[in-house]
C-alpha cells in the first residue's frame, strides 16, 4: 500500500514563501517546486529536469516558465516544455508532472492526486489565520524527524501540555481538570477540551488578568492528511462562549516530506493589542520554545525509539485521551486502501 494519500490537498507552504524565486520542497517523499507565473498563481512540478535532472528549482522563473539551470529546457505550468534553446523542436516526452494548486487564506495547498479530480471543495477553512482588519496573525514554520502522524497524535492529545510544556503553556494541573471529548464527523475528527473554573491561560491575558478564574476551551479540527485547526477561549464562569475572548485560532498544518519526516506549519491569529511589537516578540519567542524546543524534541526522540518497529506491532497503550490521534490514523488507513482498490 502506499505510504501517501493521494487525492487530499496538502499544504505546500505560506503565500509568503512563494515569491520571485522558485521554492524547493519535498512532499510526499516527490522532490516538487513551485513558482508563480506573472498573474500570481503557483504552480507545482516535479523537481527533475527529464535531460540530466538537474533541480528545476535551481533555475529561474521565465515569465509563466521555467528555465532548467543545465541546459535551459523551459517547463511552463502544466510542465510541458516550451523552450529547447537548441532547436526549434521540443523533444518528444520533454515534460514534468504537475500538480493543481489554490492559494487561500494566505496558504499554497497542493492536489497530491492528478490535476483532472482537483476539488476546491475539499479544501478545509483556515479563515481564522488570514490576514485582516483587526488581526495580527503570526506564522511558522518547523522541519520535523519524525512521521506526519506522529505529530496529529501530539496535536490531537493535548494533554501533554501539562507535561511538555512547562516553560510555555502548561497551567498547574488545568488539563487534568478538563473534559475531554472526541467527536467523529466522517472525514473531520474533533478533538476537544473544556475546563471549568481555571485561572485564564495565557492565550487569554490579556484580557483576562493574571489569576482571573475563567472556565477554557481548546478546540482542536482535524482533517486528512494532517491539516488542523485549534481554537483556543475563555469566559467567565458559567457564561456563554460567546460573551468571553475567543482568541483569534492557530493552524497546525502538517505535510509530510517522507516516510520519515514532516514539514509543521504553524499560525497564531490574535485580535487583541495587534500593534503591539512587543506582544509579536514574546509571542513569537513563547511559540519557538513550545514547537521547537518542547513538542519537536519528544516527538522526534518518540519516533527514533520506535526504531524499525511498525507503530501497531509495537502494540502503543491506550489512554483514552489518545482517541484523536488513533482515530486520525485509522482515517488516513482507509483512505490509503480505498485508493488502492479503486487502483
Ligand atoms: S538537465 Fe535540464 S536541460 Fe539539461
Ligand atoms: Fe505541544
């Protein structure tokens, strides 16, 4: 069976990251590169000239092409060759795969599956870390030693946070206070927390004061491969959602790059003291402490002490609040079978 859905969108970057110069990434275990052309729209084609396969992306983008740093052979979007600068015929075959790609809410997500069945529709919303009026939103990016699912299990089982995350967001047994749900939509998992009667989390001072007892929700969406959403709030006790701070949402976008590796994604949403760049230097520096130096190093020293065990073999305990991670799993699993019944 294949190690990669096919036909999901995964995401291949931020907006940001696709500028004047080709951007160079592996998903999937496919060296791929993208490019825009001169109307802004990203396109994605397989990293490898097919003369001496030379890395697209060490080229350079020519007009709505682009230009192999070998010998020149020029790709346009589709990966069809349109330029042989040695003769005025292009050689038969002389072409790359491409991939369908949409940009919204300020991400590139790529149509792993053939660019015929791309469907928009099945790209999940990420609204919440768009750029506008009234937000500051904060992105990131960290390279990951370890399988995309080994990630959905940390992000799907918040409870490590009172564990993993004593330097950053663990809030003195708060979790532990918390009900902990997971609802199954089909092709979304949930995976939810509410904590009644806590001090605020730090994602809610301000507005809440240093010790304010508020009753907490993290909220976290799940959708294949590993795209996911958290939505993070606080209310005074007893009040409804809507009368507390919902703070502006993060993204927790997992790609993988190979069997063995990920790319993490990360963006933090807020719509309180938005100018403020010293909330963007301590954001920035809470959020570097908690993905790089709190879940990347358990996450990857997890999967290197699973060595080359299978993760079922392995026979992993279940502790019920692992129920999000297991599930996204077992979805991913049967998305892979039925892609490889229907050929
Ligand atoms: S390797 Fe690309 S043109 Fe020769
Ligand atoms: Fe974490």
């Amino acid at each position: 069976m294949a190690a990669f859905v096919k036909n999901v969108w995964y995401m291949a970057g931020w907006s940001e990251e696709m500028g004047d110069a080709p951007l160079a990434r592996r998903i999937a275990n496919v060296p791929r590169v993208f490019f825009r052309t001169t109307d802004g729209a990203v396109k994605a084609l397989q990293d490898r000239c097919p003369h001496r396969f030379a890395p697209l992306s060490m080229g350079k983008i020519a007009g709505d092409a682009l230009q192999c740093p070998y010998h020149g052979l020029t790709f346009d979007g589709a990966g069809q060759c349109v330029r042989n600068f040695f003769s005025d015929k292009i050689p038969a075959g002389a072409q790359v795969q491409s991939w369908a790609c949409i940009e919204r809410d300020g991400i590139i997500w790529m149509w792993n599956g053939d660019p015929q069945s791309a469907d928009p529709t099945k790209i999940h919303d990420f609204e919440v870390v768009r750029d506008a009026p009234g937000r500051k939103v904060l992105r990131g990016y960290t390279h990951m030693n370890a399988p995309y699912e080994f990630a959905t299990d940390n992000l799907m089982d918040l409870s490590h946070i009172e564990f993993v995350h004593q330097g950053t967001f663990a809030g003195d047994g708060v979790i532990f206070a918390g009900k902990h749900s997971v609802i199954d939509e089909g092709d979304t998992l949930h995976s939810n927390w509410w904590m009644e009667k806590v001090p605020a989390p730090i994602a809610a001072k301000p507005p809440y004061a240093d010790g304010q007892i508020v009753d907490h929700w993290l909220d976290m969406r799940w959708n294949a491969p590993a795209s996911m959403k958290l939505d993070i709030g606080a209310t005074l006790p007893g009040k409804p959602r809507e009368e507390g701070y919902q703070v502006g949402g993060q993204a927790h976008i997992v790609t993988p790059e190979s069997e063995t590796t990920s790319h993490y994604f990360t963006a933090n949403t807020r719509t309180h003291a938005i100018d403020d760049v010293g909330m963007d230097a301590f954001l920035t520096n809470l959020f570097n402490t908690a993905f790089n130096e709190e879940d990347k190093p358990v996450i990857e020293a997890s999967f290197a002490n699973m060595g080359t065990d299978d993760f079922w073999a392995a026979m992993p305990l279940s502790l019920g609040v692992d129920q999000g991670g297991t599930r996204a799993r077992r979805k991913i699993e049967a998305l892979l079978k039925a892609e490889a019944s229907h050929g």
